[in-house]
C-alpha cells in the first residue's frame, strides 16, 4: 500500500519513490506526494520521473497512476514525484473553506443533508437538501466565515484512531471526515465569495470562490 506523503505533510511538494508495480500503462509508488480524485477533490497535477501524470486514480488504500507515452518504469525503479504546488495550494484553501462554509451555515440554519461536493482549483462547490432558495440566507455565512478566517483559527487534520485510512478535519467546533489535503490555519485561504446554484428541487449549491 502506498504511503500517502499528501497527509501528513501537505505542503511537500516533491519526493524520493520506488515503483511497487507496472502494468498497462499504469504505476504504483511505495510512497507519494500526488492526491489522486477522491472525496470530490481534484487530482493533484504532477510529473513521475520527469513524465506528466495524465491520470490518478484511486482504488481502495491504493493510487495507480497513468503517465504519458515514453514512461517505461518497471518494478523496483528508484523516481522522484513532484507536485505542481500552486495548484495544490489553491485546492487546500478552496477545501478547508468548504468545510468551514458548510459549518457556519449549519450553524445558523441547523444542519442539512450533504448530498455531494467538488474542489478545484478554481471553486469549490457543497450541495445539501434544503427545500426553499438560499440566496438571502448566503450574506450572513459568506460574512461569518470570512471573520474566522481573519481570526487565522488553526486547523488540523489526523487519522481516525480505529481506521487509518479514514482521517478527519478539525477547527474549532467543527469536525467532518476528510482524507483530502487543506492549510493549517484559516488564515491562508484569505477572503471567499458565495453563490448560490440552483441544482433541482429540495436541493441547494454553494459556491466557494477565492476573493
């Protein structure tokens, strides 16, 4: 199983690796740096041994990745993988945010049913049942979490003491299960903006952008 570097360190953006296995056009790495999709969090962009990743994916405890032709890596090559960091922070302000954001609104309008997430780069988006039009309801959560943000609470992430791929993130009062990557403190996702999306019936979205 590949140790995910991503977890305990978020912020590193390269590392030493071993392939573990090679087989239709696809690795897996003793350790790594590189998120692959999961949780509803964008993959990670990077390269293996200087070779783009044109593909993460995860399967179980387990990360296969798909590299552009001319990769010819057998079973027990030394590499390296390295991250493209900007990306990468810009996905772990937009997930922390989520988290908060979902906070906040749950606790000013009791807590709703999440149904679905994404993260990006670019936003990040939480869907929940809720039978009425959030948009007037948006002002007063886009202003309560952008004032904790200010504040620069901490912010940790760690593995659930019984299950050790299953990991959690902690501010504060709020605490959700989440094995993605996110900063260390509030401060760093600096100003959000919200919007509201209509997605169906007894069903509302929110979106996160940086400001």
């Amino acid at each position: 199983m590949v140790e995910k570097l991503f977890r305990s360190d978020p912020y590193l953006d390269s590392c030493k690796a071993t392939v573990t296995s090679s087989k239709d056009g696809e690795i897996t790495l003793d350790k790594t740096v590189l998120f692959a999709f999961a949780g509803g969090q964008q993959s990670d962009s990077g390269t293996i041994g200087g070779f783009k990743v044109l593909e993460a994916r995860a399967e179980g405890p387990e990360i296969f990745y798909k590299l552009e032709e001319g990769a010819t890596f057998k079973e027990g090559d030394e590499t390296e993988v390295k991250i493209d960091m900007e990306k990468r922070k810009k996905i772990m302000r937009l997930h922390s945010a989520a988290h908060l954001v979902y906070g906040v609104f749950s606790r000013q309008y009791e807590s709703r049913k999440l149904i679905g997430s994404n993260v990006t780069e670019d936003k990040a988006r939480i869907d929940f049942e809720h039978d009425s039009p959030i948009s007037d309801l948006l002002p007063p959560v886009e202003e309560e979490a952008n004032k904790l943000i200010e504040e620069n609470h901490p912010a940790k992430t760690y593995p659930d003491e019984n299950n050790p791929d299953k990991w959690w993130w902690e501010c504060r009062d709020f605490k959700y299960p989440c094995g993605g990557t996110h900063v260390t403190s509030l401060g760093e996702i600096g100003k959000i903006k919200l919007k509201r999306k209509n997605i169906g019936a007894g069903k509302e979205r929110i979106e996160i952008t940086l400001a």
